[in-house]
C-alpha cells in the first residue's frame, strides 16, 4: 500500500464505524472516532484510538456539523476521513470541506456527488451516459398543475419523489388523478423537512419490479470494474429489508449488460472508490436506472461475501492512488449470500421506529453480524432504526436462506420492539423461498407477514412465570398463582408448583436455569428457551418466537382494556415534541389530530383517543418524549356531560 494515509477519521456511527475500523487497523491504519453526546460510551468510541465529541445528540448538531467534524480531524492528527454511509457520505459540501483542510476524502470527487445528488440532474447525465431511464418528467417548472399534466401524460400511476431525496422520504405513489394535488404537498413537505429542498420529479411506476443495483468500483487512472449485482426488492415504505446476491434468476447475459453499462457511467463522470447503480428491472428484463448511491452500501457485505473482496479496503486503496489489480475477468461470483436489517421497530404500527434499552442481547455465532448494541445497550432516538445486520453465505442461495432463518431464530433482543420476527416470516415465505419476488412482496403477502397483534400462546406464558419463579427458590415471596398481562391486554394465569409450571394448557417441568437460559422437559422432550426478568416485565423466547409479558399478580383486575379509552393521549415511540395542535378546553373529536412526535427521520401525527375536551398538556414542543408516556389528558364526552 502506498504512504497518504496513517490516521483515519470516521465520521459516522454504530455498526458501519466498527466495520470500517476493523479493515482500517487490519491494514495498520491509526482511527479516530467522533461521538455525540448521545454516543460518548458506544462501542465506536470505545474502539477507536482516539475520540472527539463533536456536539449535541441531534444529527445536526454532531454528526451533520460539517465544521465540528474537520475540527475533530485537526485535534486528532487525521490525515483522512471516511464518511461510511448515511449522514454526510454523499454530501459534495463535506467532501469539498475536507479536501480544503487538506484531508483524504475516502470516497469520490465532489463534482461527483453533486451529479448523481441531485435525481433529476442524475436521470439527465445517465441519459447521456447511456443507460434507460424510467419516463418521466424532471424539468424546471414546478408548479403543481404543470407536474399534473405531465403526471397524465406519463400515464397512472406515477410516482413523485424529492429530486434531493433518499431513504424513502419525499415520495408518494399516485394511483388516481384526484389524489395527485394532495399527495405531491404531502411529499413536498416531507422532502423540505428532510432536505432543505421541495423540488419534485414525476415518473411512471414500473409496475412489481425488482430492485437490482450493481456494484461498481472505479479507480483515479480511469479503470473500472463491476462486481456483480445485488437484488434489493423486500422493502418496506421503499426502505430495504432483505438485500442478496447474486440476484435470483439473472441471465448472466443481462448482468454483463447492466455491469459494463454502470462502468461505463461511472468513469463518463470521473468516479472513483466504490458506488453503487440502482436499477428497476421489469418482468420482461428490461432495466430502468433509478440512482446512483456515491458511498458505501449498507448491504456491501453480501457482495464481499460472494467476492472474497473487501469493499472498505478498495475504498481506501483507491484514496491513496493505487490503480486496481483486478480486471473484469478476474471477478468470480461464488455461492449465495442473504443479507436483512434488523430494526428497532414495531411491526403492529406500521414499522413505526422505536427506541429504549435493550435489556439482552444475544447475536447468533454462527454467521456474520455487524452490530454495536449490547445488552443494556440504549437504542436513542435520534438516528436510523437500524442497529445490527446479519448475513449468511452458502453454497447456493437455499443454504444460505436456512442459515439465516437459524440465525434469525437464535438471535435475542429483548426490551425493545424490533422486525426480527417479520424477517423470519419473509424467508419462511414460499414466494421467498422460491426467489424473485418483486418490492410488493410485503403488500401483496401483507396478512401472511405482519400480524394484526402480538401471537402469544400459553407455553410462552408459562415460560414467563417459570422465569419469575426459579426452581429451588419455591416462589419464595411469590404466591403459587400468577397473573400475567401479554402486549394485547390479555390476562395469562400461571400457576407455579416446585419445578412444574402450568398456564392455560400448558404444562411443563423446569430441569434447569442458567443464567437466562431455562431448560424444561415438554411432552416427554427436553428443551430450551431465553426468559429474563426485567423489573415488572419478563421476555421469553422459544423457538425464534418471543413475548414480553407484565407481572400484575398484585395489580388488581390486571384487565386491558382499550388503550387511550380513559382519555389519555400517549406517546407511540419516542423522539421529540413537534408541534401540540390543540388548547386546554378545546372540544375535539375522536381522531382528530392533537400533535406529531419526531424520531428517526419520521414524524408521526398522534391523534384524540376519543371524542371530548383538552383537560391538561403535559408536554411542550421541542420536549423528548418516551414511549407511553401520556402527553394530553382528554376529558370524554360522557364525562363531559
């Protein structure tokens, strides 16, 4: 390796932090972290060798603070910075910024950036690079009747996206003419809260597509190669979940075309490092370009897994001037890889973002996990739900599958809601199993994939109770029957005598208790599950499935009810008080809009639970709030009268 490089800043995050300085030190490389007040004992920062608070936990404040983070750079003796992905890893500002203080910027020129930052200037180079385009319109005029004749003239239905936009924000699908004003507003908003900027294009829907993208890696000497494909199309709200490769079913044929398609685009516009082109591809194997990500992908690992190449350390090779040792003919893709994001979410609200402590954390040894949580481990609110990603590889793409169902399976994360079970469901599906599905998987397989609430059974209940009452302790200051309430309000009796617990049904014999691991015999069977007791709740999990349950032996009734029906309006996910809509004496009806939290690139309206007059606000805007925490109490109609 060339000299230029000895001490690498990383401006980011979480697990791509970590990753990028295990390939930085395996290569001798010094690295220095920054943190946010939020971060300043996570993992990245424990890591490194050295480390720089950069400012408050709010994205902008810390890890969007351009002049903090060049700062941090000088203070720590960095000669380079690496942007990992997400945060200002395509930002030309930043790029200019550390090429002016005289820092390596591991990642492409700026001018770069700014072509493919911007969507509608990106179609336009494409074009003239060569590649299809999805129809559409991305011009200069922007007023609304004008993107709703070109809207018509594309033909329904159409989507409009932010021309700065990513990440699944500043986008709606327009199915019918009438709803095209008000959808585009709501899009613009999103995109001006998101990016700054409400400038829209318009484009047809290609309809079912899969998402393929190439992966590209271009040098400073014009040389250039791709590395195969990736098939991104499991997503939800056109945010990925489930990325592999190669993409199922290619015709070898058709990636050579797409790969030496995207070289050629890359080089036309003096790219260097690594980058990624994303394709719709339809069911008659036509491609459409939709954009080019200039940085890292989160799902880079799957490609280094069917590569043998490590993507972070060709990132840094091609910084420090090297010319690539490979050519195309010396990549080989081998086996199959399965690559899905594991998420602080809720998949009962729509894959609404969560945050809180995680109480265990148990990562699966048998397969690659890019993670830096631990147990007790505090999930903020202020950054991407994403904290861990697993990723199998096998001979082919059905053992790849089957090792990460184990995996998935094995993994324990209690405390916080998470999509680990809805992933489970997606690779268990048969349309999954047999490959190829298109990005309305999750929609056209809805009631299959996300259940309607928590499935609970008695085993679970009983394993909760034996959890509470260990074996040899005789349930000392616990009576023999206990009551447990499930997450849909449901009452579970256990009753717990010696080593033999019952509830509901179900019957077992506990033989064992180590740490958080109970051993119990069931149906004549020895078996194993994950149970811990967290202060009035308690989380077990058998066989992949998991449920968290509260202790009410001593809370009366311990009945549910219906949530919000006392009239108490509480927060559905942590984050910070947008905006309060409504006054104390105000009469509003059931429904109706009261105020939005913000958290995790989401703002969620919370709306009355019922009809009747503000009686108090509790809460101020700009406030954090935390999950369940009552924010407005209403006095109901009846109650009212």
């Amino acid at each position: 390796m060339k000299a230029g490089i000895r001490t690498l800043l990383v401006a980011n995050r979480g697990e791509i932090a970590l990753r990028i300085m295990r390939t930085a030190r395996a290569l001798g490389l010094d690295c220095v972290a920054i943190y946010s007040d939020a971060d300043a004992n996570a993992p990245h920062v424990r890591m490194a060798d050295r480390a720089v608070r950069v400012g408050g936990a709010a994205p902008a404040e810390s890890y969007l603070n351009i002049p903090a983070i060049i700062a941090a750079a000088r203070a720590a003796g960095a000669d380079a910075v690496h942007p990992g992905y997400g945060f200002l890893s395509e930002n030309a500002d930043f790029a200019r910024a550390c090429l002016d203080a005289g820092l390596v910027f591991v990642g492409p020129p700026p001018g770069a950036i700014t072509a493919m930052g911007d969507k509608a200037e990106a179609k336009r180079v494409m074009r003239a690079a060569g590649l299809p385009c999805v129809p559409g319109y991305d011009g200069e005029d922007q007023e609304e009747a004008r993107l709703a004749a070109e809207a018509e003239a594309i033909g329904y239905p159409v989507i409009v996206k932010a021309t700065a936009g990513g990440g699944g924000r500043g986008m709606r699908i327009v199915s019918d003419p009438s709803t095209f004003g008000e959808l585009l507003r709501s899009a613009r908003a999103e995109a001006m809260g998101a990016f700054g900027s409400d400038r829209m294009l318009v484009e047809r829907v290609v309809v079912d597509p899969r998402h393929v993208e190439i992966q590209v890696l271009v040098d400073r000497h014009g040389n250039g190669i791709h590395l195969g494909e990736r098939d991104c199309s499991v997503q939800r709200r056109h945010q990925k979940l489930i990325e592999e490769a190669p993409a199922p079913g290619l015709d070898p044929a058709l990636r050579d075309r797409m790969g030496r398609a995207a070289v050629s685009a890359a080089i036309s516009i003096g790219y260097e490092g690594v980058g990624t082109f994303e394709f719709l591809l339809d069911r008659s194997g036509e491609f459409y370009f939709m954009e080019m990500n200039t940085r890292l992908q989160v799902e880079h690992p799957v490609t280094e897994a069917i590569t043998g190449l490590d993507l972070v350390e060709w990132q840094l090779r091609v910084a420090m001037g090297e010319p690539l040792s490979l050519r195309q003919e010396d990549v080989s893709l081998s086996g199959h890889a399965i690559e899905v994001r594991l998420c602080a979410e809720d998949e009962l609200r729509d894959f609404l973002p969560q945050s809180g402590r995680i109480a265990l954390w148990r990562a699966p040894d048998h397969i690659r996990t890019d993670h830096a949580v631990h147990t007790d481990y505090e999930v903020a609110p202020f950054y991407d739900s994403m904290f861990a990603k697993l990723i199998a590889g096998g001979r082919n793409r059905e053992d790849a599958r089957r090792k990460l169902l184990r995996a998935l399976r094995e993994t324990v994360v209690f405390g916080i809601r998470t999509n680990r079970e809805t992933l489970i469901r997606c690779l268990e599906h048969p349309a999954f199993a047999a490959g190829g599905v298109g990005t309305g998987f999750l929609d056209q397989h809805r009631d299959a994939l996300i259940p309607r609430e928590f499935r609970v059974d008695p085993l679970q209940a009983a394993l909760a109770a034996a959890a509470l009452c260990p074996p040899g302790q005789g349930g000392a200051g616990r009576p023999a029957t206990l009551r447990l309430l499930d997450e849909n309000g449901t009452t579970h009796e256990a009753e717990v005598e010696g080593g033999r617990v019952m509830a509901t049904g179900a019957e077992l014999l506990v033989t064992g208790r180590t740490g958080d691991e109970i051993r119990f015999r069931l149906d004549g069977v020895d078996r194993r599950a994950v149970a811990q007791a967290d202060g009035d709740r308690v989380h077990v999990q058998f066989e992949g499935r998991a449920a968290t349950f509260t202790d009410v032996t001593y809370a009366g009734s311990g009945k549910g009810g219906d949530a919000g029906a006392d009239g108490k309006l509480r927060a559905a996910m942590s984050g910070r008080l947008a905006s309060i809509l409504v006054q104390p004496g105000e009469a509003v009806p059931a429904g109706s809009k009261i105020c939005t939290v913000e958290a995790m690139k989401m703002e969620m309206a919370h709306a009355a639970p019922v009809a009747g007059t503000v009686a108090r606000i509790l809460v101020s805007p700009g406030q954090m709030v935390s999950t369940g925490q009552v924010l407005v109490e209403i006095t109901p109609e009846e109650k009212v009268a």
